[in-house]
C-alpha cells in the first residue's frame, strides 16, 4: 500500500519547504528503495534556484523495502540507483551503453522523485547491489564521483591509449573525482595537473596528489605536457585552455555540461592530431569494477566527501555546498547503514 511521508519541496529562489506525500506500490519489476543516502551534486543549482516539481537528488543509496512482481531482489538488500533509467532493449542498451539510451525512461531525481525524500520507487534494473558493510553514505561515491570520472578517463584511453599524464580544468566533485580515479587506476605517482579558481579547492586537491594551478596561470597550464586534458568546468574559457594544454595526440574530453567551445580546426585539431569528445554519466556495467576499487581504496576515495549533515538540514547542506569550501556534501535519512 502507498507509503505516506514528508519531502522536501524546493519551491524555487533557494527555498526548500517540508510537504506531505504518498509514495506508490512498485509495480511490475520495481522496487521501492528507503534511501538512507544522498549526496549533493552541482547539477542540483537548478532545481535549488529554479523550483522542481519532483523530489531532487541523483546521487541516492538505500535498502529494499518492497518489490514488485517479476523482480529477484530480496528485501533488505542495500545498493545505490542508477540515475537513467535506460529501457535495456534499444541499440545502445543492447551493447551496454545504458548512458545512450534511445528509449529512457526518466532520470531519478530529475524527472521522477530522487533521493532527497524518505523513498524512491525504480525499476530494478536502476538498482545496483553492494555488500552489507560499505557504508551507505560511501556508496554514494559509486555514482557521479566514481561513476562519471572513470567513465571519462575510459573515454580518454579509447582516443590515446598510451596516457601518461592529465590535465583537469575545474576541482569540484567531478574534477576532483577524475583527479583520484586516475590515481588508482594508474598509479599514485600518475601525475595529475588541476585547475581551479579556488584556493580552498586548490589546496584540498593537492592534499589529494594534484599538482596544481591557479585558473589564470595560462603559461603554468600550458607547460605541463598532459597527455590529456579533461573539463569539468563547463565553461568555454576553461576548455579552450585544456585542449590547448593537451600535447600531440592528446585531446579534451568535456564532462561538464554549459558554454560552448570555439576551434581553429587545422591549428587545434588536424595539425597536432588531437581530438575533442563527450562523456555523459556512465554506464551501468561498469559499477561492478568501480565497487571493487572503492572496496580496495576506499581511505583513500572516502576523503572526496567532506561532510555529512542531516536531511533535516538539507538547506544548510546546500548552503554550505554552494559557498565553494568542501569537496562533496552527503546528507543522511538513516544513520548505521
């Protein structure tokens, strides 16, 4: 039967208010999954500012508490949600390229009620299993952290398959997530090169193993010889300088949705043979290897998350989010889990 709760409404103008809401049966291969985790994500300006009719939030983690008929997830088990809710038959769904797919259903949280509330109702498929002693609130960091950075440091391999250094434009959640996924999928001396116009930020990637620069240090940038450069920023300025920063046969891989990007296609691209492509989200069968990595260097990738707040507190979580001096922001519906 509906399962009644309280939500955060974000109205628009910054303002979160609490309402009442009844959360569906799930149907046919669905679960319904109480969320004990979400972390916040820059994606979520939008909504903060511009108002939402659905419940927010991407990034979930949580426990099955229903399931619906046709599905083999036993209740109890705890896991993270897949934002697309891909419809697994399509060309690209049939090859594993579940990020592409032709027939999505939705995006949790951004089309259909996300992890900021109590409950999320999703497709089974949606859910991906982890063990019982991960941690929920880590978990989290198998999506946009893990999930999305790795999926562009794979996409970079695919157009230079001999990497040996990179360059990351912007050090929030995204660019600090390719800065340690590319630590532990190449090695601690791998060296990665970071831009941000943060100091915070700068000095907490450091702490992290970048090398980095200020944002304006357009001749320091250049001179590092990345191999590849990858931005997260989105914003034109800061990708004309990764693609110039990336050496011969390098090229730029655009993560971060925003401004456009201008080219002198014969002096950027044809003469020193670089290449510029996207990279959206990532692909559903590519957690398995990424929770093997968090279960092997989670000291390590857990530092990403600086804090941890109630739901209760969720503006505040924004707040302090958007204020620029942390690295990712969690907000807790259950503690223990």
């Amino acid at each position: 039967m509906p399962v009644p709760a309280v939500v955060p409404r974000f109205r628009g103008d910054a303002l979160i208010e609490w309402a009442d809401h009844d959360y569906r049966d799930p149907g046919t291969g669905e679960l319904r999954i109480r969320i004990a985790a979400n972390a916040l994500c820059g994606t979520d300006r939008h909504q903060y500012h511009a108002g939402s009719p659905i419940v927010p939030g991407h990034e979930a983690a949580g426990i099955v508490v229903d399931a619906g008929s046709d599905t083999t997830t036993p209740v109890g088990t705890r896991g993270v949600i897949y934002l697309m809710d891909y419809c697994g038959e399509c060309r690209s769904c049939r090859i594993g390229a579940t990020n592409q797919c032709f027939a999505k259903r939705g995006d949790v949280g951004l089309s259909t009620d996300g992890g900021y509330g109590p409950y999320v109702v999703v497709h089974e498929t949606n859910f991906f299993a982890v063990d019982d002693n991960l941690d929920l609130a880590t978990a989290t960091m198998l999506l946009d952290v893990m999930g999305t950075s790795s999926h562009a440091l794979g996409r970079a391999q695919l157009l230079r398959p001999d990497i040996e250094s990179i360059f990351v434009a912007g050090a929030g959640p995204i660019g600090l997530g390719v800065l340690v996924m590319a630590k532990v999928r190449f090695g601690d001396d791998f060296p990665v090169y970071l831009s941000d116009v943060s100091t915070w930020r700068r000095k907490f990637a450091e702490d992290l193993g970048a090398v980095t620069f200020d944002a304006g240090d357009r001749a320091g940038i250049l001179g590092t010889g990345a191999d590849m450069s990858f931005d997260t920023a989105g914003k034109e300025a800061a990708r004309s300088l990764a693609l110039a920063a990336s050496s011969r046969r390098g090229g730029l891989i655009c993560i971060g949705h925003g401004e456009g990007l201008g080219l002198d296609v014969s002096a950027d691209l044809i003469a020193p043979e670089r290449a510029v492509a996207g990279s959206e989200y990532f692909r559903f069968d590519e957690l398995p290897e990424n929770l093997e990595l968090l279960k092997r260097h989670q000291d390590y990738l857990s530092r990403v998350i600086t804090h941890w707040l109630p739901v209760s507190e969720l503006d505040s979580a924004f707040r302090l989010f958007f204020a620029g001096q942390t690295g990712k922001v969690v907000v807790i519906q259950e503690t223990g889990v």
